[in-house]
C-alpha cells in the first residue's frame, strides 16, 4: 500500500472555481470544482460516483465555499449548491489528479447529452 501523500498547501482559488493542491515533493494539481462536486464521496451518495443525470445537474456552475481540515488524512468542502458532506482523502485527491482526464471527459459527456 502507498503511502499517503504529504500535501503542503491547498488553496481555494478566486471565486471557487477550483482547489489547487501543493505536495511536499513539488508536485501540484488544480482540481476544478465541478470535479471535486460530481465525484463526491459523500456518504450521502455512498460512496458511489455520480450517475450522468446527478452530472447534468451539477455541471457547470458550481463553486467551493470553503475547506476544512479532517484531522491529518482528509479535507470537507463547502459547496455553493449546499453539498458538504463529503470527505476528500489525501489519497482520493490524488487518484482525482492522476485520472482528471477520464473524469472531466465523463463530465463532458454528461454535459453534451444534456445539451441534445
């Protein structure tokens, strides 16, 4: 098992429209808050990600509130649509950064259906 990455900095950038993430070895990731939102693992959801129709209701116009810690492994996000109950592992914000290609492509997706 890895371990969990060691984040040194996390801001929420102007008007919250994303989480940058800063680790100690360098290393950083801007993930947008329609991201963060659409793959919540909230325990609301169970721990599922969202269905293209929660997608479609989610994209594109929401925005991060504000952050709080969870002791030294996790943060709660406060987003504008109200959802606060999910929480963001170290490790989850990174499996978010390594695979943000195929998750925004799914939201592009579900976005363009809602479109047709």
């Amino acid at each position: 098992m890895a371990p969990e990455p060691v984040i040194s900095k996390l801001v929420l950038t102007k008007g919250g429209t994303a989480l940058r993430v800063e680790y100690a070895d360098g290393d950083s990731h801007r993930l947008p808050a329609v991201l963060l939102r659409s793959f919540s693992p909230s325990a609301e959801t169970g721990g599922r990600r969202a269905s293209a129709t929660e997608l479609r209701a989610i994209v594109p116009t929401v925005h991060i509130l504000r952050i709080e810690p969870v002791g030294h492994y996790a943060i709660q996000l406060y987003f504008d649509d109200g959802h606060d109950t999910g929480l963001y592992t170290f490790t989850y914000l990174g499996e978010l950064a390594t695979n943000i290609d195929a998750y925004m492509e799914r939201i592009a997706r579900a976005t363009e259906s809602a479109n047709d």
